[in-house]
C-alpha cells in the first residue's frame, strides 16, 4: 500500500512538471514539423556523400518552407539576399531533428524525402532582428514626416511647409519610402493629410514634437510615423589647398500615432569627400539613408511584435485544477482551439493555475470557443470574461 502512495505521489510530481515544462518551451521556441526533398548527382561511386548531400539540401528545402509560411512572398524576393546571408551560413543550428522518410537513387541522381522539425521560434526572432517583415498584417503602416537640409539652403524643405508638398522636393523621405516598403511596411500617402487644419500650426516647424506628429499619425490612419530630417553641411578642408568635406547627418525617431510613444530612434553621420561633387554627395546621403533605414526598420519591427504579442495575450485564472487529469484535459483542449499559438503557464497554487495564451482574438472569443468544448467527466464555468482576461473553473463531474 505505501508503495503504491509513493508511485502515485512521484506520478503526480512528474505530471506537474511537465505541465509546467513542456508550455515554457513552446512559447520560447516554437516548432514546425515540414517535409521536404532533396535531390543531387552523384558523382563517381560517391554513393555515401550523395546520400548526406541530397539530405542537407532536403533539410536546407525544409527551412525554406518555413520562411515562406512566415513572411509574404514579395518580402521574401525584396530581402533574398539578407535572408541567405542570416540563414543558410549554418542551416543546422534553425533543425532540432529530422528523419529520412524515403530515399531512392537512379538515373545518376540520389533523392531523399526528409521530415523535419523546424525551430521556427529561431527563424522569426533571426527574421525581426533583421527588419523582415512577419506575415502580411503584422509590421505597421507608416506616415513619413522627414525634412532636408540641403546643402547651402537656408530652410528645410518638408512637405507640410506652407508651399505644400509642391514645394518639397523629393529627398530623404522618397529613400526611406523605398527601403521601408521593401522590408514590409505599409507607406500611408500624406496626401491624405494635405490639406489638413491639423497642418496650419506646423508650417513653419520642420521639426514638430511628438504630441504633433501623433496626432498627424492618427488623422493619416497610420499606425506609426517616422519623423526627423537629413541635413548636409559643408566641413572646412584640413588643408588650404584641399576640397571642402560634406558632413550629412540623418537623425530618425518612429512615434506611435494617438499615444505619441517613441518607440525606435536613430541617428547616424557620414563624410562626403568634396562638396563640388554632387553625385557623389547623393550617394552618401542614399547610403546614410539605407543604413539608418535598416538600424530603424530593425528597431520598429522588434518594438511592434512585442506590442503584438502583448496585446494578443489572454490570462486564464483557473480553479480547480487539483484533479491533474481534468486540468491537463483541460489544457490539451485549449492548445487544440483554432488560433492558439502558445501556452504558458506564469503561477501554480493550491487548486489554482495561472495560463498566458497567446490568442490574437481575444478572451471573449477564447471563452466562446471554450465553453462548447465537450469534456470526459468534468465541466467548465467561466463566470468572469474582460477584454484580456479570464476566469474558468473545472468542476468535477458532469454538469
């Protein structure tokens, strides 16, 4: 009988702890099972190196399947090169398993079918780090409110001056129009704030406050602007006899519409070697553009996910989750819901449990699924359901 006691105590002891495992690491490092085929010549007699060749290049295929359900195709073809670079050095490191399926060789060829568990945790946080865009609604719109300086002008030039966007000659905010479209974010036109009365006590502001460009933001219906200018100045030459330098600066901050919240800045200078040479000074200020557009990209897109992520969470209060069996019912049922991403558990009491899901609908509509869930005997209240949050009992028995 104690023997017993203790088996069933241990039992109860593992339970709990892979309950409270096994969703920490889901939501750290979420997985992706795929299948893929690799094919290659073999050459010579090398039947062996063709083998592990051919299954290199399925697992490589299997990765590539995984970005592409990632992030949209246009983005994909826009950063091809980028992507090679973050993830094909090291393949391996982004597959935490695989199995070779079905293999055959002929006509000169090995072929290999391959199914393999993708770390696609690993490939959106290489993906976000890099300014990429995730799916096809995820990274925001943006107004773009940047000025120019150029060079020998007295006033900067900005296309909610008092000449209007006529009179704003295309500059800075064209480059970064182009980088940023390319990384996946949407571009909102100012035309659509143009004619604005929210503009008159900015005309002669090249450099509005955040408050300002917050409510700009919001009368465009864009999620973010992205505010700042690029200025050139000439730099004395060292020597009498040597050119005059050209010093640009690009100074960039993206402001979240409505709330005014600066969520990423930058600023980044480069040297133009003569300042007689205008070509040559456009292409500093188009490098200087790309290179801040990328630092800031990188930094919007990271600040956006973890604001998506935070309001697409729902905490589940639960009660009565002393009956193991019922609880982890319970939790397989919620994991299985349509739209369930991840779950996490963040507190354990005495009968009591509290889940973070990753739900971007919702708690009313995570309740509303949940409670026309069938369970094998037990049943589940949910007296209370707020915007992010709710309360479920599991009560013991059929109802």
């Amino acid at each position: 009988m104690m023997r017993i006691k203790i088996n069933c105590l241990r039992l109860g002891m593992l339970l709990c702890s892979l309950m409270i495992w096994q969703p920490a690491v889901w939501a750290e490092d979420p997985l992706k099972t795929v299948e893929a085929i690799g094919t290659i010549r073999i050459q010579g007699e090398k039947i062996v190196d063709a083998r592990e060749a051919a299954i290199s290049l399925g697992l490589a295929a299997a990765v590539d399947r995984v970005i592409l359900e990632l992030i949209p195709a246009e983005s994909a073809a826009a950063n091809f090169s980028a992507i090679t670079d973050l993830f094909y050095a090291n393949v391996n490191q982004f597959i935490q398993g695989y199995k070779v399926l079905a293999e055959s060789r002929g006509s000169g060829f090995y072929r290999v079918m391959v199914q393999a568990s993708i770390s696609s945790g690993a490939i959106q946080k290489q993906l976000t780090g890099a300014g990429i865009a995730l799916g096809k609604k995820i990274l925001p719109s943006i107004l773009l409110m940047v000025s120019d300086q150029r060079l020998d002008s007295p006033d900067a030039q900005y296309w909610w001056g008092p000449g209007g966007p006529a009179a704003a000659k295309s500059g800075a905010g064209s480059l970064l129009s182009r980088l940023l479209s390319e990384k996946g974010f949407g571009i909102v036109g100012h035309e659509v704030v143009g004619g604005s009365e929210v503009l008159v006590p900015l005309h002669q502001n090249s450099n509005p406050g955040n408050t300002q460009i917050a409510e700009i933001g919001a009368k465009a219906n864009a999620d973010m602007v992205i505010a700042g200018s690029a200025t050139l100045q000439r730099v004395p030459a060292a020597q009498e006899t040597g050119p005059q330098t050209v010093k640009a600066v690009m100074a960039l901050r993206a402001i979240r519409s409505g709330s005014g919240e600066e969520l990423a800045a930058v600023e980044q200078t480069a040297v133009a070697p003569n300042a007689e040479d205008p070509a040559g000074i456009d292409q500093v200020l188009a490098t200087l553009g790309k290179t801040a557009g990328v630092e800031l990209s990188k930094q919007m897109a990271s600040a956006w996910q973890k604001q998506a992520r935070k309001s697409a969470s729902v905490e589940l209060l639960i009660e009565g989750t002393s009956q193991l069996g019922n609880y982890s019912a319970f939790r397989s049922a919620l994991s299985k819901v349509s739209g369930v991403k991840n779950v996490q558990i963040k507190e354990m009491k005495a009968d009591k449990s509290t889940l973070i899901v990753e739900y971007p609908n919702g708690a009313k509509q995570l309740a509303d699924a949940l409670i026309l869930k069938p369970f094998d005997g037990f049943s589940i209240t949910i007296p209370e359901v707020t915007q992010n949050q709710m309360k479920v009992i599991l009560v013991h028995g059929q109802q």
